[in-house]
C-alpha cells in the first residue's frame, strides 16, 4: 500500500500476494487514514516497519491520551483527574495488549473526542466545535478501521442517548427539548457514513463474497452465523473475574486489570455523584461490559449472541474495552468526588455514607484474594495493594473530618500518585525487543535472502512464487510482497472467498494448475518429489532451496485459436499438462464459442508489447493478422475494464479464471484498467458528504448559535 501510493497509484488492489487482492474493500485498515503514513516512505523493508509501526503506535496513544482528556475536561472533570483518568485509559493493560495491533490502536485513539462531541450535543452546546469533533472524529475512526472500535462507538453512542433520555424523563419539559439534540446526532451518523463510504460502501457491498477465519472453527462465509462455541471463546471464567483488582494472566485479545484503587474512585463516583447521567451511563457500560466479557460464564453470551452488530464482536474479551474506558472516567469524576468532600467536609451523619463506598473496595479486594489467590501473579503482593487502600481510606476520613482546599488537593495528589505507581508496576510499559521479533526468531532474513535472489531471477515480476515444505506460507507470501513477488499465498482476514479456494496454494497439485498460474519458481526448505515435479533445482539459500519451471504460461501473451475447455478447475488443470504453457494456451469454459481459427491452429506471426504496466493498469500494442484473445495472467474481477483503441470491450473469462480480450485482425492497442464501480459511487457519495457537512455545520448549526 505505501509502494503504491508513493508511486503516485491509489491502493485499489495489490498484485503481489493471493494472486492480488482487492484492497479497497480491506477491512483491517484504509489508505484514506492519514496517520497511518503509508504515502511516506517508512515501510520499504520488514525491519522499517517494525519500527515506523512502533512509533506510530506511540503517537496513537498519546492521541488517546489527548482525546480522552478533552472528553474529560467537556463534561466537567478538574484538570486533576482529567490527567488521570486519560492516563489509566490510554497505558491501561488492555491498551498496552492492543498495542500488537496498530489497526485496533489507531481507531479507539478518536474515540473518546467523539464522544466529546456528542455529550456537546446531548446537553444542548450548540457550539459548531461540537459537531466537527463527533464528525471527524468518526470518519477518522472508520478510515483507521471500520470493525471492532465502531461497532463501540455505536454501543456508547445508544447507551448516552438512553440515558440522556431517562434524565430528561425526569426533568418537566425536557423531553422535548430532547429531540432535536437526537436529530443532530442522526445527522451526524448519516454525514459520517456519507464521508467514509469509500471505506464503508465496499466492505458491505462485498461482504457475502467474503471468506472469515474464526480460529479453530469452521470458517464463517459472508454474512453466516458464527458458531455459538467459537462467540465464546476467549471468556474470562470466574476466577478470572478477580483479575480487575489484581494482575492475572491475560486473555488472548483482553485484559481485565483496572487495579484497586482506580476501582475504588469509580465506586466512589457511582456512589457520590448517582443523579449523574453520565456517571449510570457509564456505570451501566462497565457492568454491562464486565458480564459481556464473561460470556456464557454469566449468560450474557446467550444474548448478544442473538442482537444483530453486537454479534459481529466474536471474542467475549473485546468487551474489555469499554470495561476499561469506563472504569477510567468514572475513576476521574470520582477523584473529584474525593477533592471536593475533602474541601467541603461532610456531617456526622453523612459519615456513614461517605465511607461505605471506601470500605466496600477493601472488602471486596479481601475476598478476591481468599478466592482466587491461586491466579494472581501480581508483582507485587495483593495485600500491598490492599494496606495502600486502607491507608489512603484513612487519610480520606481525616481529610473529610477536617476540610480544606489544601488537604484537598494533597489528598486528590496521594490517591493519583498511589494510583499510578501501583499502575506501572502490574503494567510495564516496555516494548519487546527487536531480538523477539517473529522476523527473527523464524530464521526470516535467511528467507528475505533467498526471494533476493528469486527477485534477481524474475525482475519484471511476470510469474510468480509458491512456498514449500515447513515455510510458513503466509509469513513467506506477506515477506515477498516487501520485494514485489507476486505469490498464491496470504494472511489476511477476511479474504475473497472465491479467490482463497481458486488461487490459494496450500500443498502441490498432481496436476498443472499452478503452473497455468504463472508459479515459475519455488522456495522449500524441505522438498519432496511431488512437490518439485516439473521443476528443477537452481540454488540453495541457507537451509532453503530454489526451484525454477520451465514451461509456465506468462504474465500477457496472444493466442489465435481454442486449446480446449473446461467445466471445472481439475479438468482445467489435467488438460493444461499436453501443453507447451511457456508459448500460452487459450481454454474457455463449455459452451463459449469464440470467431477464432480452428482448434490448435495457431499464428505464429502474432506480436504483442508491453507498453505500460501497475497494479491498476496495463497496456499493451498487439498485431496480428488473425483474430486472437490476449490473455492477461491476473485473476479475473469484475472490477477489471478493457478497452480496445480506446473503446470499451468485453473482459473475457478464460483459462478457469484469468483474462482475455478479443482482438480484430490488425494493429491495435489494449488497455486494462481496474476500477471498482462501487468504488466509483462511494467517492460521488463522499464528495455529496463534504458539501452536505459544510452545509449542515456551517450553516445550520451557525443559525442556531445560543445568543
């Protein structure tokens, strides 16, 4: 993707792994997302991505950090506890276990400005700031990666408006007033989807085609239910539960440790501030999230199993985010809970219900410790965590009996010192060495050396290159892609499902299908006979050898007659092996008739060139004195467009599932372009989304500025 894009090429597909993938319908990450920085040259080999990719990561959150702490600072929380609470959100442990993926980072970075902006807009700010932050905040959420962090965004969106809903319930005359903050946030949902169309359009416009890897299950086929026992993989059982107050070992995509004393200020705030909105929405999310990270453990599985979006999230354990985020703003609106009874004071017989709140951590931290102490690796001991509690609990009742704004601050000071230090020393904010990483610990610059090689024997990039033996495939195939060597194999999820059972190489073939591919060489560390029939040995790399074929059909070439057909892909492949592929051949699908010579009656005397040639584009100058097909060795989309001296023609389907071209006796020059009709549609509709939001915030929002 940054290849392409610093070659002046929109990413639309890539040519070099599966057999080349769209990428326009990529539902990982977008090349619209400007902090991902793939127009700069920063990716160009493994070890340069590894370490732009961890500072990127850095700056996603540090962006969080930010974002988290205007969110903190709009709905009124002290610069205090707003530097806080961004800081237990933004270094938290689940943070720190998503910092692997920097397209789960980058996304979550936006999401707390544009909750910021719709808080603005549920109590009424009619500031233009406001719908700029929800907006762009969202359109940034979804160019960064459209899955797991919007369908969060959508949960905190329902849960605000409910209990922003309930509030004005409670209010005489709010109600309606109420929904013309509604209507805005639509609006703003609309605008949003209308922007990022380009993103979001494809992905659903393609999905059913989609093939989706679920672990150690089935794989899911378009819009298929996901199996009920693979939504409950990775849930926390209920010991783990006991890992929100102390350190236990992690989930595969979640962790659950918040730590006493954050849990502590957020049951302070539920307990001080209840006739908040804000605090029960957020209050209602951690609990609801908690469950929902349980699984089937509390039942709450047997629910969200059944309520469409919410399905979409397989693992039990992402719901650990919102836990999280939760639990760190109400952290922050309890600390200043904290200052301002420790400043005001309190009356005896208040004192009850001001401590009990301090006294239920303890209690449960306790109890946590008697159950499931077997669990806890903490570093350091739960009871220190609990004596810290204990003591700041002390210094909390001083404080209160005698008030004052200086023992206020200095005791607010105390319990985000203590909070922080016990923090850093359960969560260790120390990346991996280089050592440790996969590129090294798999031999991986041995392979790096041996595609350098295959590189130099195939510099125009017109075969391709299949892996053999205990290579992993899928690391091999996303390696070459660094040097511009197209392979059949790829990780990447979810995947064309057509493509992934047509193209995909997973063991060798009795037959020549691969060779009809184009897959003239191959990489194996441990060969067998069968996997290097019709190829001979080259050179070894290391422990890895290189094979070459002699007889591949090639990237483009002309036939002027019919080689045969075919009704499926194994009597294409056994009916390929009589043939000379290395001079082409030309084999419809039965019942395609075609104005050419006679079976196997081929001209020699037909030329063609090379003119032009991306990942979205070639052209070629052909002559020929018969009628012929150019055949274009690249797999057969629709989103492919031919034109034949400028006008358009028809993309035939041939060889199972390659391309060609019918050509007119004479001269003639061929253009391939490939551009997706819904891509097409989705920038009309983003353009139609720009001057909409510029009408909508700009004008509307301005003529209904408060006086």
């Amino acid at each position: 993707m940054s290849t392409l894009l610093r070659q002046g090429v929109w990413p639309l597909r890539t040519d070099t792994f599966l057999g080349g993938v769209p990428f326009y319908d990529l539902a990982q990450l977008s090349a619209f997302y400007p902090f991902y920085f793939t127009w700069l040259p920063l990716f160009k080999t493994p070890f340069d991505s590894i370490y732009s990719i961890h500072w990127i990561v850095l700056l996603h959150l540090l962006i969080a950090q930010i974002t988290a702490c205007i969110f903190l600072r709009s709905i009124g929380v002290s610069r205090l506890s707003a530097a806080v609470g961004s800081a237990l959100f933004a270094y938290s442990a689940n943070s720190f276990l998503y910092a692997a993926w920097l397209n789960i980072t980058a996304p979550y970075a936006w999401l707390p400005l544009y909750l910021t902006g719709i808080f603005g807009i549920l109590t009424g700010k009619t500031e233009r700031r406001y719908s700029l932050m929800a907006l762009g905040s969202m359109v940034m959420l979804v160019f960064a990666s459209p899955a797991q962090p919007l369908i969060h965004a959508l949960i905190l969106t329902a849960v605000f408006v409910i209990f922003k809903g309930i509030d004005c319930r409670e209010g005489a005359g709010c109600l309606k007033a109420f929904r013309r903050p509604v209507v805005r946030i639509i609006a703003i949902g609309l605008l949003s989807v209308l922007i990022a169309s380009p993103v979001l359009l494809p992905i659903w416009w393609n999905l059913d085609g989609m093939i989706r890897w679920i672990g150690g299950f089935p794989a899911v086929i378009g819009n298929a239910r996901i199996p009920f026992a693979a939504f409950k993989e990775d849930q926390l059982t209920y010991a783990q539960l006991g890992g929100v107050l102390f350190k236990m070992p992690r989930l595969l995509v979640g962790d659950p440790y918040v730590g006493l004393i954050p849990l502590a200020l957020a049951v302070l705030a539920i307990a001080w501030r209840p006739r908040s909105w804000l605090v029960r929405a957020f209050a209602a999310t951690a609990i609801y999230s908690i469950v929902s990270a349980a699984g089937s453990n509390l039942g709450l599985a047997y629910v969200n199993y059944y309520v469409p979006i919410l399905n979409k999230i397989r693992e039990p354990s992402r719901f650990l985010f919102l836990f999280q985020f939760s639990i760190s703003v109400l952290a922050a609106v309890g600390l200043d809970e904290l200052r301002k009874r420790a400043a005001e004071g309190t009356t005896a017989r208040q004192w009850t219900c001001t401590l009990v709140p301090l006294v239920l951590p303890i209690i449960l931290g306790i109890l946590t410790v008697t159950l499931v102490r077997n669990h806890v690796v903490s570093r350091l001991s739960p009871a220190v965590s609990i004596a810290a509690l204990c003591v700041l609990v002390a210094l909390t009742w001083a404080a209160i009996r005698a008030p004052g704004r200086g023992r206020a601050l200095c005791l607010g000071g105390v319990w985000a010192v203590t909070a922080f230090v016990l923090h850093a020393i359960e969560v260790r904010w120390i990346p991996w060495p280089i050592t440790e990483s996969q590129y090294l610990v798999s031999n991986t610059p041995e392979l790096d050396l041996a595609l350098k090689h295959v590189a130099a024997l195939d510099p125009e990039h017109d075969y391709r290159v299949i892996f053999e033996g205990d290579i992993d495939k899928q690391q091999a195939s996303m390696l070459a892609s660094y040097r511009g060597i197209r392979t059949l194999n790829a990780y990447i999820n979810p995947a064309p499902y057509r493509q992934f059972t047509e193209l995909y190489h997973h063991a060798p073939r009795p037959d020549n299908y691969f060779f009809a591919l184009g897959a003239k060489f191959m990489i194996c560390d441990s060969c067998n006979a069968s996997a290097t029939r019709g190829y001979r040995h080259v050179e070894d790399v290391g422990r890895y050898a290189i094979y070459q074929a002699e007889t591949v059909l090639p990237h483009s070439y002309l036939q002027t007659a019919v080689d045969g057909y075919y009704s499926n892909i194994d009597q294409f492949g056994g009916a390929v092996m009589g043939h000379d592929l290395q001079h082409g051949v030309l084999f419809l699908k039965e019942g395609m008739n075609l104005p050419l010579a006679p079976m196997g009656m081929h001209n020699d005397a037909c030329e063609r060139m090379e003119m032009a040639r991306s990942v979205v584009y070639e052209r070629f100058d052909s002559s020929c004195p018969l009628a012929s097909v150019l055949v274009l060795n690249e797999f057969s989309d629709p989103a492919w467009n031919a034109y034949i001296d400028g006008k358009t023609a028809e993309v035939l389907k041939v060889n199972f599932n390659q391309m060609g071209v019918l050509l007119p006796p004479g001269a003639h020059y061929v253009e391939f372009r490939y551009l997706p009709m819904i891509f097409k549609v989705s920038l009309t509709l983003m353009a139609l989304g720009f001057v909409l939001s510029w009408l909508y915030i700009w004008r509307w929002c301005g003529l209904r500025r408060a006086p």
